[in-house]
C-alpha cells in the first residue's frame, strides 16, 4: 500500500454534523444580533470550533459571552446530534474496506471536543472502526488549521506524515492537514474542487462510496450495497 495509516477527519467525512451545527449556530448569533447566511456562516465556522472562535463571535457582536454561552450551544447541539444525526452516505461500507486493509492503522481526528467526537461516532455506530484512535483539537496546544491534532495522531500510529494519508472537507481542515506534511485528499460532496485544489489537496473526490477504489481496494462481500 502506498499509505501506512489513513487519518479520517468527522463532521462532514464520517457524520453528517455540519449543518445541524451551522443551524443552530446561526440561530444563536441572531439572537446576538449578528445575522449571517448559510454561506457565511460555513465560511466563517465550518471545520472550527466554536470556542476557538468566541473572541471572533464577540468582536463581531460587540456582546462579551461567558462559559455558559457555550455551555448552551453545546447542550442544544447535543440534544440535535441525538435527534437527527446520521452518517456520512456510504461511509460504513467504506470504512469496512479501509479497515480491511489498514485495521489499527486508521485513526479519527477533529478539531470537535472529544466527548462529541466519541458521542457522534457511537450514536452512528461508527466507534468500532477507530476504538481508542480518536484525537481532538481540543487537547493539543493548537487546533486546527495548525497541524497539531494531525501530528499526534501519526505520532500515535507511528506513522511518518509522508506515509499518511488524510480525508478532510473543509478549508481550516485541509490546511491542518496540508501543513502536517501528510498526503491530503477533500470528499467534496458540492462538486467545488478548485478552491481546495488551491489549498494543496491532491485529490478530490465527490461520493464517500468511491474512497475504496481510488484506494485501490474492494469492498469487503456485499459491503458496497450497505
């Protein structure tokens, strides 16, 4: 295999996150009186978080927020997470290919706090693919888009970043991974390649279901028809 370990970011590639996030995340800034588009507010918040990006959010509202701002928006994401959340289309036969392949060398790793991470990935039944391989931004000295969350997950795996591959969607992601020194592909469901081409990505693709065979792997039985 050309890559030794395959690093998986979460919201947007293995679960369906991001826009229940982004809903409720505008909804909470207008009542701040910050009014933001769909657009906006993705190109602003999407692949962040959204503590990392509270002096931005007060700078903008002129309103200085306390934990318990915080406190709220988690609990009211968690509460939609448990409602709505699904996995990413096609992302479970996909990870049964990969994990045929590289088993433990196969890792998820976001800037989300871990307790969410772990919390989306059992609820979607996807925990058993990485067990104890999950690496949030929050408890590295620097999220992403610095590379830190990457770098200790390769760090872990024993993998050198020339051996590792990385599948991202987003721009502060993608830049994460890019600056890590590993091999960075974007899923990109919206079909918008130039933008994450620019930012140093190798490869796009736009369905998760062709993962296995841009990897040169099969499904393992019927998994693709899963």
């Amino acid at each position: 295999m050309q890559y030794e370990a395959i690093l998986f970011d979460c919201d947007g590639v293995l679960v369906d996150s991001e826009p229940l996030a982004l809903r409720l995340l505008q909804e909470m800034l207008a009542d701040l009186g910050w009014h933001l588009s769909t657009d906006e507010c993705e190109t602003l918040f999407i692949g962040k978080s959204t503590r990392d990006e509270l002096q931005l959010i007060q700078a903008r509202t002129g309103k200085k927020l306390e934990q318990d701002w915080i406190d709220e928006f988690h609990l009211r994401l968690m509460q939609s997470l448990r409602q709505k959340l699904v996995p990413v289309p096609g992302i479970i036969p996909t990870l049964q290919a990969v994990q045929v392949h590289w088993g433990k060398k196969m890792a998820c790793a976001s800037a989300s706090e871990y307790h969410k991470l772990h919390l989306q990935l059992d609820m979607t039944g996807l925990l058993p693919y990485f067990e104890d391989r999950i690496f949030s931004g929050g408890d590295v000295p620097r999220n992403k888009p610095y590379p830190d969350v990457y770098q200790k997950a390769m760090s872990v795996l024993g993998c050198a970043p020339e051996r590792c591959l990385i599948i991202e969607d987003s721009v502060t992601g993608i830049t994460a991974g890019v600056a890590s020194g590993a091999t960075v592909w974007a899923y990109d469901p919206k079909h918008n390649p130039a933008p994450l081409l620019e930012l140093g990505v190798q490869r796009t693709f736009n369905h998760m279901q062709d993962l296995p065979a841009l990897l040169s792997i099969a499904y393992p039985c019927d998994a693709s028809s899963q």
